[in-house]
C-alpha cells in the first residue's frame, strides 16, 4: 500500500523554477535529461527548496553537469551532507550531449536550466533549454507585449 504523502511534499510536478530564464534568454530547443542526486538531495528536491536563478549547463569531461543550483541541506536528521552547490551529473545520451555541445558551440549561446520537476515515476528530471541573450531592447519589448495583453485582457472583461 502506497505511503500518505506528508504535508508540503512534491510527489509529480515542478519542484524550481528559473522564471528569470524566459525574460533573460530566447529559448530555443529543450530538452529532458535526469540527473545524479544523493538520498537527501532529493527529499530536499521533493519539500521545493531548491534554487535555479543562477543555475547553468555546461561541458566537463565529455559529459553535461549543472552548475551552481542550490539545493539546500534536508534538516530531517540525515547524517549525510552533502554541498549545496556542487556540480551535478546530467544523464543523457551520446547523441545528445553531442548535439548540444555543437549548438553552445554558437556565439552566444548557452544550456540554461528551466527548471527541475519529477515524472510519472517519481524521478528528478531537469528541463534543459539552448538559449541565446537576450539585448535590452528586446527585454524592453517583452515588458510592453505583457503589460498590453494583461490591459486587453482587463478591458475585455470590462467590457463583458
């Protein structure tokens, strides 16, 4: 028999976010890659506790890691630390890894994480996009489109 979920637990679903990741980078192909987590990780994962607003993709060895996400230590007694910070091992296939590699390879572009969510199966996945930066005039642009579609949409509904 399937345990209760405890209170304020992520079974399925996003557990972070990078929000900043759209309005900074034009997005273009993504991708959905696992990625290699302690015990305690996890459970600090499944709370949503983690952070990706400085979080980055990028190459070692031959294979993909993510860079500088925080997930905090889980404060349930776990002897186990582990560091916040560290590098982790994103899980994806050769051809994969050699086709984004050949995308970063671009002027400008770069892996950006968008976000860390859990499948059907209960495995921590991070949604990996190619992005390019953004120019503040094109940031400046966004801003105007949201703020005219969030005033349509008002007076659409005033209208009724």
């Amino acid at each position: 028999m399937a345990e209760p979920r405890k209170k304020g637990m992520i079974s399925h679903g996003v557990a972070a976010q990078n929000r900043k990741a759209r309005f900074d980078y034009a997005i273009g192909d993504t991708v959905e890659a696992g990625i290699v987590l302690k015990g305690p990780e996890v459970k600090s994962l499944r709370l949503g506790r983690a952070t990706l607003s400085e979080a980055w993709a990028g190459e070692r060895d031959g294979e993909v890691y993510l860079f500088n996400a925080h997930i905090p230590e889980y404060q349930g007694g776990v002897l186990s630390r582990f560091e916040p910070r560290a590098p982790r091992k994103l899980l994806l296939k050769k051809k994969q890894i050699n086709q984004l590699l050949g995308e970063i390879s671009k002027k400008g572009a770069t892996l950006v994480p968008l976000q860390i969510h859990f499948n059907d199966q209960g495995r921590a996945k991070v949604l990996i996009g190619v992005g390019t930066g953004k120019q503040k005039q094109d940031k400046r642009q966004a801003i105007a489109d949201r703020d005219w579609a969030r005033d349509k949409a008002r007076l659409m509904r005033a209208r009724g």
